[in-house]
C-alpha cells in the first residue's frame, strides 16, 4: 500500500515539475519574442511542440516567426495545423487566412509555377458568349525576374469576318518578366498568334506594363461566429501594351468598389460598383469605349473555385467605325458568368 502511494505521489511530482518546467520554458520563448530575438523564441517553441505537438497557440507563434523570417513552407505547415486542429475559432480564422495568402505568396517564389486566369461570361446585348483565358508556366530565374511559356486565347460566339465585336485570337510562344515593384510589372512576349477573323497566323511581339494595387483589406476566410463579417476595399488596374498582331497599342484602367459580405468559410457575397476604360491607337470603334456598372459576386465554401458574377452595365463607345463612319449606339447590357484566377508551384 505504502508503495502505491510512494509511486503516485511521485508521479505527481514528476507531473507537476515537467508542467512548471514547460510553464518557464514558455515564458522565456515569450520573453525573447517580446524582446525581438525570434530565434531563441523559436528554438524554445520548437523544443516545447516536441513534448506538445498540439499546442496549437504555440504553432500560431512559429507561424507568424516563421513567415517573418521567411521561411515560408514552415509557416504554412503551422498555420494549416492551427487551421485544422484548435478549437479557437479566432485562431482557425487567422490561420486558414494566412494560409491561404502564404500558398499564393509559394508559388511566386517557386522555381517553377503555374498560373492560370480565365474569364468566361455571356453579354446580352450582343448575344454573345465571350471567354479569356491566359495560362503562364514560370520559370524563377533570380528575385523579380520570370520566363516561360505562356498561352492566351481571346474567343466569342457571335464575331466573323466583317462583323467583329471582339479581337479573336489563339496566341502560343514564351515571354520574360520582371516585377518592377510589388505592384508593378513589365511582360515581353514573343510568340505565334492565330487571327481567327482576319484567318491568317504571324509571329507576335507584344509588351505589357501592368499596374495594380488595392486599398483596404478583403478578407479570405471568415468564421460564421465571427463579430465582423464584412470587407470594403477598392481595386485599381491600368496597363499599356503594344500588340504586333493588330500593329495596335492599347491603354486600359478598371476601377473596383467592393463591398464583400462574408457567409461563413471562404464563401462570400460582393455588391460592387466598377467602372472601365479602354482606347487604342487605331481608333477602331468596338475597341474605344468606357463602360459603368454595378454587379454581384457569390463565391462558395471552397478555397479554390470559380467566382460567379452578375453585371449590368452602360457602355459608352467614343469614335466611328473607320469604314463606315458610323458611330456606334451606346449599350445597356447584362453580363453573367465566372472568373478563375489559379496559382500554384511546381
């Protein structure tokens, strides 16, 4: 009896000396975090999970460690454990968020990568089915600097010879970029390009500068407990490119207002306001036009899927056709389809 009660006494002990013992160990890594020594921080964290692999404030800790040392693939691998193991729904919420941002932030620093954007709606005015899809295999050559092989093809339902609403092309080759800022680009491409309407092929030379930027913050996931529940935030786009294929230059400017309403998840709902600009240097009228409007966007609970949208806009065209010299009537119409925008390493 008296060695029953010897053995649990000391296990008690023992218990009770290895929880002070990780009670210190996790004040002094706080105590080096907070003096901004993040590596004794980390080394005393990891040592901690060694003992507690399911400590997820102690992974929250390395996550946010190790993506400011960049140490990105680290990073991830704790925020996607805090993401799916703690019980702390403001910690799921920052984690799955930062995890969501580190993957993207993965595949522009991967040695290899894939992009994909694609653009696919019905226009009502028109009748007409348009689509867009731009595809980049990247190559990482040094910091900011990419080349690969690129793929992009402009298609619609309704345009033909002598009757074109759109530019319609299938383009194949490689291109080189250089990320001048963070929200800045430069894009040479060269390659062949395929003119359906004008039924003739070429070799195509085409740069693009690219600007784009945001202000405010759209958030990525949102717990459906969570107090708030809504992201405002404005989208600037502009770029300037030359198309050798049209021997045309052309200049574009999009300006978003989104107000987005988060349902829970990564789903969300945006009533939004946008307003578009495009010109070209040859003037002709289907490519010269500024359109308004306002729309709707529904993502579901899924963390890469297609973003569906419903936009009713006026366009408003500024020259006359070349041939003709017939201005075209300015349009109210109704679009609705998705947008896809896909990154991943290799």
């Amino acid at each position: 009896m008296y060695k029953k009660l010897f053995l649990a006494s000391l296990f008690i002990l023992l218990n009770t000396a290895l929880f002070y013992s990780q009670s210190v160990n996790l004040d002094s890594a706080y105590y080096f975090l907070n003096k901004g020594d993040t590596k004794t921080a980390s080394l005393i964290f990891e040592n901690h999970l060694k003992l507690n692999p399911k400590d997820t404030k102690t992974r929250l800790q390395l996550g946010y460690i190790y993506y400011n040392q960049n140490r990105l693939s680290k990073s991830l691998t704790n925020f996607e454990y805090v993401g799916n193991h703690s019980t702390d729904s403001k910690d799921v919420e920052t984690s799955k968020s930062a995890a969501y941002v580190i993957k993207e932030q993965l595949a522009l620093t991967a040695p290899r990568a894939l992009d994909l954007y694609f653009y696919n709606f019905y226009e009502s005015n028109q009748d007409n089915y348009i689509a867009n899809l731009v595809a980049h295999y990247n190559f990482r050559m040094a910091p900011q600097f990419y080349t690969g092989l690129y793929a992009d093809v402009y298609t619609d339902s309704r345009s033909k010879p002598g009757l074109i609403y759109n530019d319609r092309f299938v383009e194949l080759g490689g291109f080189f970029r250089y990320n001048i800022l963070k929200n800045l680009l430069l894009e040479f491409r060269l390659g062949y390009a395929r003119k359906i309407d004008q039924d003739s092929s070429t070799i195509n030379v085409k740069p693009i500068l690219v600007y784009f930027t945001r202000f405010g913050e759209g958030k990525v996931f949102v717990n459906k407990s969570s107090q708030s529940k809504t992201s405002m935030f404005l989208d600037l786009y502009y770029a300037l490119m030359y198309d050798f294929k049209y021997k045309n230059a052309f200049a574009q400017a999009t300006f978003n207002e989104v107000l987005r309403f988060h349902t829970g998840g990564y789903s969300y709902i945006e009533s939004y306001l946008v307003q578009y600009a495009q010109f070209d240097s040859r003037k002709l009228d289907y490519n010269n036009y500024a359109e308004f409007g306002t729309g709707l966007r529904f993502k579901p609970n899924i963390a890469v899927f297609p973003v569906l949208f419903i936009e009713p806009t006026a366009k408003l065209y500024f020259f006359k056709d070349p041939v003709t010299n017939i201005k075209k009537d300015n349009t109210f119409q109704i679009k609705a389809g998705f947008q896809f925008i896909f990154r991943t390493p290799l």
